[in-house]
C-alpha cells in the first residue's frame, strides 16, 4: 500500500465494486499522523485532540484521525464524523462517509436522535455529491443505518444511470434489509432490471441481492429468470431467494442446481429444497429432488470434498420429520461410498458428514439417537456427541433436554458446552444440580456458559456461585456476558450495581455488555463512558507490508495476503504462526456459501490465545476469499479468523477484513467442518 491518493478511485472492476474500493491505508509520516495511530491503539481521544485533527488539518492527518475515529467507535463523537462530508477534499469526505457507517453499526446502539441526525447528514452529503467514489461510500453507509430515510433514498438510487450506481444502490438495500429495514416500498422493477442479461455483473449481482433479501412474494419471477445467470455468485442469491420466497412447485427447477460446478450454489439449492420441503402438504416434490445428492457421496469418496458442501447445507438446515427417509437414504449412500475411497481423508469426510446428518435426524426427534451410532467408528465420541447436543437445542416442540442432563459431567468440554446449550434452550429441573456443580469448574468457558444455563432454570440456589463468577469478569472480560445474563435472570434488579461497576472496565465489550443488561434492567438507555486502554495494554508488533502466510492443511495448502492496513491484526497472526500456534487446530465452523472458520484451539468456538486485540476496521470489502477476524463484541479479536465462500457485503466496517486468498481458493472451497491445519508458514 502506498502513499494516500489525492483523489478518491474510481473503482470500475466488479471485483472491487461490491463494498466499496481497497483503498490505501492512510499512514501519512508526520509526527501527528505516528500520533494519531497511537491514540487509536489506546482508544484514547486525546483529551479532544484526536477530534480536532479530524476536524481541521492537513489532509492525510485528517483521514487518518477519521479512521481512528471509525475504529474506536465512540458515538461521543458522530459530530466531527459528520462535519467530516462537508469537507473541501475528496479524500476527506470519503473517509468521513466510511466512518459514518461504521458508528452505523456500532456495537452500542445508536439512539433515535442519533440516528435522525446522521440520516439527515448523510442524506444532505449524497444529495450534493459530485465525487463518484465518495458517493458510493455514502450509499454503502446508508444501508448500514437503514432508517427509513435512508432506505427511501437508496429506492430512489435504483434507477440511477450512472455505472455501477444501481447495482450499489440496490446491495446497500440488501445490507439494510439484513438490518431489519423493510423492504416493502421498494420498487422491483428497477431491482429486476438490473438481473437481465447483458447488464454488467456487478448490475446483476446488485439485483440478485436485493431480491433475495427483500422477502417479498412478487420477487418470485425475478428470482426464476436469474437462476442460470453465468455468475456462480448471482445463482447462489437467486437460488437462495427461491427457498425463503418459492413453493413446491419450485422444486424441479431449483433441484436443477444441485449439480452445479460452483460448490456454493449447489450448497444453497440444497438448503432452499430443505426449506420448500417444509412447505409440504401432502407429496414432496423437494424431498424427491434432494435424494439425488446422493451421488454427491461418491464425489466426496473419490476427493471432491467440496461436493459434500451440498450435504452439509442440507444436514444444517434439516428437514421435517417427513424428511426421514431423505436423510437416511442420504446416510446410507455415504456409508456404501466409504469402500471405495480414494484416500483416508475422503473416508473421514464421508462419515463426518454421516455424523452431520444423524444429528439433523436427531433434532427432529429431540432426543440423542443416531448420532450414538455415526461415523463407522471414525469419529470421535465427543465430536459425535457435541453435534447432536447442538441440534437438539434447536429442537422444537419436544419437550425439555432431559437426555442432556447427563453429558453436563462429560469429561470433554465440548460435549459439556453443547449438554448447556441444550438445557438452556430445553430446561428441565433435573438439570439444576449438575448446572450448579459447573459454576465451581476449572473451566471458565463452561462455568460462565453454566451462569448463563442457571438463568434460564431460574435456579435460584445458584445464585451465590453466579455472583462469585460475576467478581471474575474484570479480570476474565470473556465471561462478561453469560454471567451478566444468569446474574440478571437470578437477582433481578439486585444485579445492577455489580453492572455499573463493569461500566469503568477497560475492556470495551465488558462496558457493551454492562450497558445493554442495565439498559434491559432499567428500562432506560445506558451508554457506558468511554474508558481509554491502559499503556500497557498488549500490542501485537505490526506486520511488515508484503507479509503472507501460507497455510498447510489436511485438504491442501492455501495463501493469504495479509493487508498493512490492518498491521495490528495481521501481525497477531504473524505471531501466532511463528509460535506454532496453530499447528494441530481445526476448522470447527463451515458454513458452506458463507464462511469457513478456525483458529480455536479448543474447537468449539469459544477459545483463543488468551487476551484480546483491537478491531482495525479497513476499506476492504468482503469479497469471496476474503479473510476476516472472529468477533464476540467490540475489539474482542485472539486467533480466530474466518474466509468468505461468497460476497457478504453485511460484514463490511463490522469485522475487520485483513486479507485475502491469494492462490489455493478451491483448497478453501474443500474445507469441511473438522478439517484439520497442519501448520501456518510466514513469509517473507
């Protein structure tokens, strides 16, 4: 990356044009800019300072205080972010419009008036914007906020004829739509214009976008005639769309895409005919037209693990109970396959999936059975036994978790967390006592996720042992929520003024969390005060520009291009990898047309190395094989990480991107859930 650019790029290529242009990182070499970089390290205003470079100054500065501004995320100071539009330069104006958007999605809630206010700024600066990167930057923000305002003007913007204006306009929609705006005055036409062929793809991908999320019924025709679009990605969001708005008679159609060359289409056909199938009322046409993924266990015997990304959308979503059959004959197809594998790998990955879909089995059931059974003995007990805890907490209408009770004393702590999930979702009275024995454990993940399960039995004999755990959240920030909520749902009101002691803490998603249960508690809005980072807070040394890391995994080996515009981030992976860190690790979530994440040593989503970085907000859009960091709130980053299977535009200014695949992307494509990283290399 180099020198700030003195005028904001055009960004023509639809690569760059989903969310926004990779712009360089702003790092000018004067002592305030170094200054600047500092206070935004310490989340430390500077007594007003840092407001003031952002408000008046040389240029670079001026950017840069503005993405300090974005990064720290304190509200206190949406004025100077706003006046930042109004600004002479260009370059001003546009950091200014991405800030905007990042305090749009502010992990604390923006009031009403706040978000009045920045609707009205926003709406001013793109109404009088001459500058077509800056005014992209402004669609993109308000379709974070999306206030009704906001998405009144993006409607408008739908016939927009400049280049890419539409297509920006209508996937700043979609990413209000995911924020709960609705959809119901937008116009489709425009949007269904944008999908035809002969439009420029990113047009195309814009339209898919919008009618995929809009939820509406008349979406339906649109949605049909995108299907065979010739961009894998503009077929995923059509297909998708198809099962939130379509019905069985879009089955045979939408069962076409079960055999298409892009795993992540096939992925989303096979969780849109999980979800026409539960639109049945008597035959199933979608039931009939999933059972042909079972020559998909056949492509994964011979080493295409990527064609088991199908199986495993489907097994996630899961099925009605009428769906059964669909699921056995699935399993069995799976089974037979394993003879024939080509290599050790492909056999693991056959009776994972095996696993995968005995636990969807068991969900509808309520109750552990098929999972006790899966994987031909080659998976691991716990792996086995988590998975299907896990499904049956999202069983509905089968009465408590009783079957549960007992894996709450599993030695394994993934199978102990999975047991608390399933009692918190289903509780059961007999859950009570071993739910209490955890409070006292050696593991804080569990004891904190037992607080949380305490709550939800209205266990009041545990009530002691959740204020003991309580006293450990100022120097354990990690159990800040579990133990807030157990704590509120045990004490009530007596809990606030342990709360408003975590007000002060350092750790910003202590304050976060302190804020929204006292918020909850009060029936007020609490803000909590900004609070700056102690000098000795842990810093990772910056990556130098040009690092990558290649990772080395049981599927193969990939490359990533770490970004210099998030050093801080980048060089905490850097670290990591040169500790050996993650040698051994699994990729313990994969989502297939969405993401693919790692980094937790102790694979269930709850772990890291045992402190937590800043988030480093950057320009850089969440494009396919883009490379995120893992958040549970506000600068709660460690050591997991995620890649992008698709564009996933919401992500962008809430997850810090700071890299990219650079070769070995079908590598990627063939993780499945457990596989397993043989080691991270750092080069240069």
């Amino acid at each position: 990356m180099g020198s700030l650019r003195a005028a904001v790029p055009a960004c023509l290529l639809w690569s760059l044009l989903l969310s926004g242009c990779v712009h360089s990182a702003p790092s000018p070499d004067t002592g305030e800019g170094r200054e600047v970089a500092v206070w935004e390290d310490r989340r430390s205003l500077a007594d007003g300072r840092l407001v003031e470079l952002a408000s008046r100054g040389a240029v670079p500065v001026r950017v840069r205080a503005l993405r300090a501004l974005a990064r720290i995320q304190e509200l206190s100071t949406l004025e100077a972010v706003l006046t930042g539009l109004g600004a002479a330069e260009a370059p001003v104006r546009d950091e200014a419009a991405f800030a905007a958007g990042v305090l749009a999605l502010s992990w604390e809630p923006l009031t009403d008036a706040e978000k009045t206010r920045m609707t009205e700024a926003l709406l001013a600066a793109e109404a009088g914007e001459t500058d077509e990167g800056v005014r992209r930057t402004l669609l993109d923000s308000l379709g974070k906020l999306a206030t009704p305002g906001a998405v009144r003007r993006l409607s408008e913007r739908l016939a927009d004829g400049r280049p890419g204006g539409a297509g920006r306009a209508a996937v700043a929609l979609g990413v209000a739509a995911r924020r709960g705006a609705s959809m119901a005055e937008v116009p489709l036409e425009p949007v269904s214009a944008l999908t035809r062929p002969g439009q420029p793809e990113e047009s195309r991908y814009g339209g898919a976008y919008l009618l995929a999320l809009a939820k509406r019924p008349e979406a339906l025709p649109f949605l049909r005639g995108c299907l065979g679009d010739e961009a894998p990605d503009v077929r995923a969001l059509c297909v998708k769309g198809m099962g939130d708005m379509g019905g069985p008679e879009d089955a045979a159609v939408v069962g076409r895409l079960l055999s298409d060359e892009a795993p992540r289409v096939a992925a989303e056909a096979a969780r849109s005919l999980a979800k026409l199938a539960g639109r049945c009322g008597g035959d199933c046409t979608p039931m009939d037209e999933l059972l042909a993924l079972k020559s998909r266990a056949g492509s994964v015997a011979r080493g295409d693990s990527a064609a088991g990304h199908a199986l495993l959308a489907l097994a996630q979503q899961g099925l009605p109970e009428a769906g059964r059959p669909v699921l056995v004959a699935l399993r069995r197809a799976l089974q037979d396959a394993v003879p024939g594998a080509a290599f050790e790998v492909a056999t693991g990955d056959l009776m994972n999936l095996d696993c995968r879909l005995a636990a969807a089995l068991d969900r509808q059931t309520g109750t552990l059975d098929e999972v006790l059974r899966c994987g031909g003995g080659r998976v691991p007990e716990a792996r086995r036994l988590a998975l299907g805890l896990r499904e049956i907490a999202q069983s509905r209408g089968k009465g408590g978790a009783s079957g549960a009770v007992k894996y709450l004393s599993h030695p394994d702590t993934r199978v102990r967390l999975a047991a608390l999930d399933a009692v918190s979702s289903r509780p059961v009275p007999e859950a009570a006592g071993p739910v209490r024995e955890l409070l006292g454990g050696s593991d804080p993940v569990v004891a904190a996720s037992a607080a949380g399960a305490a709550g939800k039995l209205k266990d009041g004999e545990a009530l002691p042992r959740v204020r003991v755990l309580a006293e450990r959240v100022p120097q354990e920030p990690d159990l800040a929520e579990p133990v807030a909520g157990g704590l509120v749902d045990l004490a009530g009101k007596d809990a606030e003024p342990v709360l408003r002691t975590w007000l002060q803490h350092p750790h910003a998603n202590v304050r976060r969390v302190a804020a929204e249960f006292l918020s909850g508690l009060t029936g007020q809005p609490v803000r909590a005060p900004h609070v700056e980072l102690p000098a000795d807070a842990r810093r990772p040394e910056p990556a130098p520009e040009g690092t990558t890391l290649t990772f080395r995994t049981n599927k193969g080996t990939f490359t990533v291009a770490l970004d210099a515009e998030a050093p801080l981030t980048s060089g905490n992976l850097v670290t990591l990898a040169r500790q050996g860190y993650f040698r051994g690790i699994t990729f313990h979530r994969v989502v297939p047309d969405f993401v693919a994440q790692g980094g937790d040593p102790r694979g269930d989503g709850e772990g890291g190395p045992g402190y937590s970085i800043r988030c480093e907000m950057t320009r850089r859009p969440y494009r396919r094989g883009v490379m995120g960091m893992a958040l549970s709130g506000k600068d709660t980053g460690g050591s997991q990480f995620f890649f992008t299977y698709s564009p996933q535009p919401h992500l962008d200014g809430r997850y810090t991107a700071f890299g990219e695949v650079t070769r070995g992307l079908d590598v990627v494509d063939r993780l499945l859930e457990g596989d397993t990283i043989l080691d991270v290399e750092v080069s240069p």
